[in-house]
C-alpha cells in the first residue's frame, strides 16, 4: 500500500472496515494488484486469506504494469518527486 501510496489504506484494519460495510448489508467487491518490488514472496496466499477471511465474493488481481516515465514505472525521482 505504501509502496503505490495508498496510505489511506493502512491506517486501519482493512478486515474491520470490509465487515463494517458489510454490516449495512452491502457487497465489498475488492481489487488487488501484484508485482510490486516489495509484495514478499508468499502474497498470492497472503491474499487468499485475506479475501476469504473478509467474506470478499468478487475479487481481481491484475499484475502491475506501471506507465513508462511515471514515479512507478521508474521515471521519477522519489526523493526529489522530479524527473530523473
């Protein structure tokens, strides 16, 4: 998350937050993305588990494909947040 900057995500428990919307008796459809240089190699199960133990019933794992000259795809400087 912190890696793709998606801190909003990590200051809280994302179990919590599924069941909690859930509580209203919605759906939480839920999108995951792999290959970042960070994911450790067992994330595939870490996912698994994450999607069953949050009840998710609809779930998409896409594999990163970062944009050529973006902070992602290596064309930015993350210390600086300019061009390299």
């Amino acid at each position: 998350m912190k890696e793709a900057q998606k801190g909003q995500n990590t200051r809280r428990d994302l179990i919590d937050s599924v069941r909690h919307v859930q509580s209203y008796g919605m759906e939480v459809l839920g999108g995951f993305i792999v290959g970042f240089d960070n994911d450790p190699d067992d994330i595939f199960e870490r996912q698994m588990d994450f999607i069953r133990e949050s009840a998710i019933p609809v779930a998409m794992v896409g594999l990163l494909a970062a944009i050529p000259d973006t902070q992602l795809g290596g064309g930015w400087s993350a210390k600086a947040g300019s061009r390299e």
